[in-house]
C-alpha cells in the first residue's frame, strides 16, 4: 500500500493569503502546504481521501490519471471544494464513486446541486455514484475499510482504517471504543494543528498523547497550521516514531 501526500495544510492552507508570518514565508517547499487530503494506492485500486479547494493542483502534481472513488472525512469546505474537478476522471471514466455520511451528501447535494439533479443536467457535468457510510465496515474497491467516529467540535467526522493504516483528520475527540479500532497499526495520521490548544482540533500535545495511546509503529501528523513552527525545526522536538508529514512525501506499509 502506497500513501501520498496530496496536501497537508489547514484550512487556509500555507503560507496564508496576505500573511508575513514568518513560516508563510519560508523557502522550505516542506512548509507550503495545499489543504488536507491523501491518497491510498493498493493493487489496481486509487482512492482519494477528501477533495478540497486544491483538488486540481494535487492531482496534477502526483500524476494521478484514475481514481477508484473519494472517501469524505466531513463536508467543511477545505475537505470538499475540489468535487467539481472530478470532470476528468468522469469524462474518461464514467460515473465516480464517493463515500460519505449521509449528513455529507446532504451538505454536497446544497453546494454542487447541479451533480446531484435528476433534472436533465447541463453538457460536461460529471455524475457519481453514491455509498452511504454509517459506523460500520464498507468495501471500497477489494478492501474492507473500517470508519473510526469522533468528533470536530460538536461535528461528528469520520476517520477511517485501511488494514494496518489509518487516516485521521480534524478530530478533537475519540471515545474509547473508537480507539480499540486502531490497535496494531503500522501507521497512523493524525491532525497536529499548533501548539496551543484549539477548539475543535488536536494540538501537538493532545496529537502526541493519541498516537501514545494508540502506539502504531509510525505516526505522521498533518492538518498543520503555520503557527505549528517551521517543518526542520519541530521534526527535531518529535518522538523517533512520530514525523511531520509535508505535501508529495510518499510512504509505503
């Protein structure tokens, strides 16, 4: 299983619009960083996880000529902006599969309306197919995909587990019995937003005390804001297992 990078930022992405932030001015490419999303190749099999506002530009970038559908975590708009830009893939290949809660789709349905018609559609728009997720073990292409519940604030989200990896973003709180879901993994990502405390994400004490709870093998922590600190410098103050994940790093379990 290969897992790429596609964008490790949050909402606003970095460097921020207008910011003189000092690690919006970085030089270091590991401190650019597109919005969330990662995508997991197996056998024959592409799903991308999350299509924000920078959809385009991530598959562009990674080379990406077919995916197999797009798993959603929740529906805000960093994590769901990109859908439009399934036009290529639907043109060569047909209708796209998406995953989500069905609380996600109804959000979809408001924001990209003229997708969901069953109206005549306008020339050139894509059509997907769509699967419902509930807390429970789905199929997603030859794998069973297990979601993990939590919570982003008071907004559920869902994180998901794919054989000894697992992907969670924007999460705040995760009951103990959704922890059991990750026991035994190779690799886990979690969200590290900054070192201060957030309202409806992890910082990088909470993110630390997780993956301790949680103890995979690896960690990676993503969904970083630049108040986090320059790449190279907070990679030096993390546990030998746990690594600042960047945009385009590729892994393999």
């Amino acid at each position: 299983m290969k897992i790429t990078f596609l964008g490790t930022g949050t909402s606003q992405g970095i460097p921020i619009i207008g910011s003189t932030h000092p690690v919006c001015l970085s030089e270091n490419p590991k401190d650019k960083r597109l919005r969330v999303s990662v995508l997991v190749e197996w056998d024959n099999y592409s799903f991308v996880i999350d299509c924000g506002p920078d959809f385009r530009q991530q598959m562009l970038r990674a080379k990406v000529s077919k995916i197999d559908g797009i798993i959603f975590t929740h529906e805000h708009a960093d994590h769901t902006m990109g859908l439009d830009d399934i036009r290529p893939f639907f043109f060569r290949q047909g209708d796209i599969p998406l995953y989500a809660h069905q609380r996600v789709f109804k959000a979809l349905e408001k924001r990209f309306d003229y997708i969901f018609t069953t109206a005549e559609k306008y020339p050139g728009v894509p059509s997907v197919i769509k699967h419902k997720i509930e807390n429970e073990s789905f199929t997603a292409g030859n794998l069973n995909v297990i979601p993990v519940d939590g919570l982003h604030y008071k907004l559920q989200v869902f994180g998901y587990r794919f054989k000894d990896f697992a992907y969670l973003t924007d999460m705040k709180t995760v009951a103990e019995d959704e922890v059991e879901k990750l026991k035994n993994l190779d690799v886990l990502v979690v969200n590290a937003l900054r070192e201060k405390p957030h309202m409806s994400h992890f910082n990088l004490e909470e993110a630390l005390d997780f993956i301790k709870k949680v103890k995979p093998k690896r960690a990676y922590l993503t969904h970083i804001s630049h108040y986090l600190g320059f790449h190279d410098e907070v990679q030096q103050k993390l546990p030998s297992n746990v690594f600042l994940a960047y945009d385009n790093l590729q892994i393999t379990i």
